[in-house]
C-alpha cells in the first residue's frame, strides 16, 4: 500500500496500489477489482473470492452503473465452470463479498485460465462491459 495526503494534516492509506507506467505520465484509470484466490486440497477445489470493485467507468447516463463480475474456468467447463455475482444498482464502487468455488484436480489447475470480467447489467438491451484492471496485474 502507499500513503496518501487527505484533507488537512490527515493522513491515510490507499487500498490499491498505482499502476506501473511510464514515467512522468499518469496511468489512466479504468476501474480496479479485488479478487481473492485459495486452492483447497482437502476438497480438490479453487476458491475465488470477488471482494470489491472501485473507480468503474460511469456507463449508465445518470452517471452510475450496475456492476456485477462474471468469473469463467477455462477452457470452457461448462456450467460448472461460469459463475457471476449480485448485480449492484447505481454505484462505481460495489462491495460484492461473495465466493464461488470450482471443483478442480491439482494436477488440472495449471491448464486453466481464470477469466474475470465486470459487466454493467441493462434491461432490455445487451450488457455492457466495463474496463477493468486488477491491482497487481500489468494493463
């Protein structure tokens, strides 16, 4: 984590660290989404926590979303491999604390890629997906 000023003599701590850029040129922000990740070898299953997302792209015209985060194993597992959270009414920065897990072999794991992705849900037209970068990850 990084400290930052606030206002006044008050200091705080940043939840998110910056993103490596180029020097002299500022990041531009597009979202961020804290995940938490465990292998539980007692029950041959991946864990993947979706905490938080914060900073998202406006892309509903009163200014807000509805997010929610779409989670697919791949290659392709079927059902048992997509999973989505709650959708989060008119917010850019929904708290999901929600878990989901897959039924994995160890051995299998290194195969797989873990697709994580934020929607904005839109009644009656296509969803629309919000650019997202997750804090440790390059882009």
């Amino acid at each position: 984590t990084k400290r930052t000023a606030t206002a006044g003599a008050a200091r705080g701590i940043a939840l998110y660290e910056d993103e490596p850029g180029k020097e002299g040129t500022e990041a531009e922000e597009r979202g961020r989404i804290l995940m938490s990740l465990m292998y539980s070898t007692q029950q041959n299953r991946l864990i993947v926590g979706v905490v938080r997302c914060v900073h998202l792209a406006a892309m509903d015209a009163n200014g807000y979303s509805d997010p929610y985060v779409k989670i697919c194993l791949k290659p392709d597992m079927g059902k048992k491999g997509k999973c989505k959270t709650q959708i989060k009414k008119r917010t850019l920065n929904p708290e999901f604390n929600e878990e989901f897990s897959f039924d994995i072999k160890h051995s299998e794991l290194a195969k797989k890629t873990l697709d994580i992705s934020v929607w904005d849900y839109d009644i009656g037209k296509s969803n629309d997906y919000i650019d997202t970068s997750c804090g440790n990850c390059p882009g």
